[in-house]
C-alpha cells in the first residue's frame, strides 16, 4: 500500500482528487487530502473507501510534519509561498514532492540534497507551468532529432470561457485566482526576444501590444507578453534562438479595454484609496479624472486617453458597470482590489457554465536551409464548475505524474521541473488517452 498525500483541497484539485481516487483500488494507493476546510476535504472524498479527509493549517509546524511523515508522496498544492516548508519537511523525511508552481531558487538549491537521498521533487506539472513545457519539450526534441535548426519559439495559453458560455463582450470570466487577472503584468519589465533582439515592455504599454492568433474551430485570439519569456531558454535548449515569446490569450477587444484601465490607473494595488466606504464605481472612475464639473465622466474619460467616441473599449467598460452609480461596498481598498471585486460581480461563472483552456505553440526553423513552421495547439473545455478545463489540466498531469514515480517508471531524482522524455512522453501518452490531444500541423513559414 502507497500513501498519498494531498495539501489543499480547492478548485485546482478536484480533478487530482478524482484521478487518485479512481485508481486507487487498482494501483494499492491510499489517499489523504487534507485541508484548512476540513469539511471541504470530505467533500472533496466524498466517502471513498481509499480516502480520508483532515485538517491542515499551515500555521501548524507539528500537525505538517506529522502528516508528511506518515505518507510516501506529496502533492502541494498551496499558494506558492508555502510549498517551501512542505519541500523540506519532505526532504527530512524521504518523501517524493509535486507541486504545480514554478520552481523557486530556495527550492532549486535543495537539487542535491533531494538526489543524495535518492528522491524527486517534481515542480511546474501543472498546465502553465506543466502541459507547456511537456508539448512544447516533444515538439522541439521531434524537429531537432530529424535535424532541423530551431529559429522561432513562441508559446500562449489562456484560461477562458467556452464558446457556448461566452456571453458577455469582453469573452471573458474568471476561471481562476481574479486577483491574478487584474494584477497581470505588474512588477517587473515584460522581456522576450524577436528576431534576434531583446525587447522589452514596460506595464503601461503591455496591454497596447497584442499578437493575433487562429485556432481552427474556436475562432480569433490576442495573445499579450508574459513577464519574462527569456527564463527557459536554457531549460529548452534555445540559448542563441533569435526568436523566444511567451504569452497569454484572450478573445479581441478584452486587451484594448484592460489597457484603458491600466492607462486610467485602475490596476493599481500599490495603495489604498480614501473614502471608499461611501464610494461608488462611478465615483472611482471619476477618481481618476481631471475635475469639471460640466463634462461627464465618459466625456472626460474619451478626452483623457484620446479615445473616439465610438471606441468599441466603452462598450466594455459600460457592460462591467464602472460608470454606475452602484456603491462598492467595501470599507477599503487599493484600485485593483475596488476593480477585482466589479469584475467578480460580473463575471465570475454562471450555473451551468464550462470554461475552457487553449494553448497554441509556434515553432520555426531551418530544415537543410529550408524555413518550415509547426502550430500545435490543445483546446480543453469544462465537464462542469467543479471539473473545470482548469481543474482537469492543472490536477491530471500532477496525478499521471504521481502514479509514474510510485510504479518506479520516472526514475529522475533531485528538483526538477518535467522537460525530460522520461516525464513528458508517459504523461502526454496518458493525457491524450484521457481527451487531451494536441493538434500538430504545418504551416506557411512566419518568423523572422
């Protein structure tokens, strides 16, 4: 009998749960899921014989270790701030770890340490990170075993809202963390490199340089710049790529009108406004605006960031409700956090609403001098809210990855994240047995 053990038990680990429970009688597992929320944990088991709920503060140093210790695996799937004390509690004990989240420096020092004693600490084996490093490591090592030169990378995912649950003009609701939405971009330059340049985007301008993509059977998207596109350039093999871009999808129009609001300063978390207690969203907006006392706030607003009168962001902008006299109801807070709770207000999930999840892969290069290019692109959808497209690529790769290493198939050990074919070819082989296929297809070159 293996022992599993799962810290966290909300909407990014339904699916996981699901998946460890389902193979647990076949695979000899048994499975804790563990929780602040105990009774959301039980939930989350739902009274299956492989499974047990408890109680997990991460406050409490003993009640962690003594968890840890009692179990041959873990799955971390906190806030990315708490996966270190887990990683090392782990380490101590002679536990394999998971987690989703990126890999941090702290925990990328501990390689050594984890190899030494002959265990893995398997991080970014979510979606993104997780699902894009898995396709995009098999579709780079394909053309570069057939001897093709890479020149172009470029890589977008998006979490978005299913075409049949897509019914408000910014193509948008929140599938995810929302303060994660409005806070995108922010601190830190974006970089990437295009046609053997560096370049650089600062925030104000982030959302006012968009990339068009298609995607065959789901229509138009525009991708906008991650932080930092350069940081797998190693990790990919693509030190010396002229071309290295990594991004975010949304439908057209959702980046013009968030640009508005960064323009207007409504993204800002850096400090808390005053009087938000008697405020209305009309009146923050107006916060923001030179005064006169004739023009009204649209008018002030067109005239404050150069817009025409029939600039398709207003119709946006009056759809999330910001010019309504509604009070926003809250005692304080920073912009962003008065804009994150408009937006949750409208456009969090409806009763019987899917999202979806789509990722799309450029990659260029040179085949005997000739310039060829590969698309691939996954488009996931929601079986429903607690199944979500999210829910199902962030928890399935964790739980593919969690039965490879208890049956001894991935034999990697140390802190890794998952670019080697041990990892990525069982794990994409079972993601598409399970519906999760990425469709490959060439197309006329366009890089430079």
């Amino acid at each position: 009998m293996k022992n599993i053990l799962i810290i966290g038990a909300g909407r990014s680990s339904s699916t996981l749960i699901k998946y460890l429970l389902d193979n647990a009688q076949s695979e000899g597992w048994q499975l804790t899921v563990c929780d602040l929320d105990e009774n959301l944990a039980q939930r989350k088991v739902a009274g299956h014989e492989r499974g047990r709920a408890a109680r997990f503060d991460a406050r409490n140093e003993n009640l962690r270790r003594e968890l840890i210790i009692n179990h041959d695996l873990v799955i971390s799937m906190l806030p990315a701030s708490m996966h270190l004390d887990v990683v090392k509690d782990c380490l101590e004990f002679g536990k394999h770890v998971i987690t989703p989240s990126y890999i941090t420096k702290e925990i990328e020092a501990l390689d050594a340490a984890f190899k030494e004693k002959g265990l893995i600490a398997l991080n970014e084996i979510g979606l993104d990170p997780g699902i894009d490093h898995l396709s995009a490591m098999k579709l780079l090592n394909e053309i570069r075993e057939k001897g093709g030169e890479i020149k172009c990378f470029e890589s977008f995912t998006g979490g978005l809202i299913a075409p049949e649950s897509d019914n408000n003009p910014w193509g948008y609701k929140f599938t995810w963390n929302p303060r994660n939405v409005v806070v995108a971009g922010q601190g830190g330059v974006v970089q990437f490199k295009h046609g053997g340049r560096f370049k650089y985007i600062p925030y104000h301008k982030l959302f006012s340089r968009t990339e068009m993509i298609d995607i065959e059977g789901f229509g138009r998207f525009e991708g906008y710049a991650n932080r930092d596109s350069l940081k797998y350039r190693d990790s990919y093999g693509l030190r010396g790529v002229p071309t290295i871009y990594r991004g975010t999808l949304r439908r057209p129009g959702f980046c013009r009108a968030w640009n508005v609001l960064v323009q207007l300063g409504a993204t800002d978390d850096s400090y808390v406004l005053e009087d938000v207690a008697t405020m209305t969203y009309r009146q923050f907006i107006n916060s923001f605006l030179a005064y006169n006392p004739y023009d009204s706030v649209e008018l002030k607003l067109r005239a404050y960031l150069k817009m025409e009168h029939d600039d398709p962001a207003m119709e946006l902008l009056q759809w999330l409700g910001l010019f309504e006299n509604d009070p926003i109801g809250l005692e304080a807070a920073t912009p962003a956090q008065i804009l994150q709770k408009r937006m949750e207000e409208k456009m969090s999930l409806e009763e019987g609403d899917r999202d979806m999840i789509v990722m799309w892969h450029k990659v260029g290069f040179l085949d005997g001098g000739e310039k060829r290019e590969f698309n691939s692109s996954l488009v996931v959808l929601g079986d429903d809210q607690t199944h979500t497209a999210m829910s199902k690529t962030v928890g399935l790769p964790i739980g593919i990855a969690a039965r490879h290493i208890l049956n001894g198939n991935i034999t990697l050990r140390g802190a890794l994240i998952p670019i080697q074919q041990e990892i990525y070819i069982p794990v994409l082989k079972e993601l598409e047995s399970l519906g999760m296929s990425f469709v490959e297809k060439e197309v006329s070159p366009n890089f430079v």
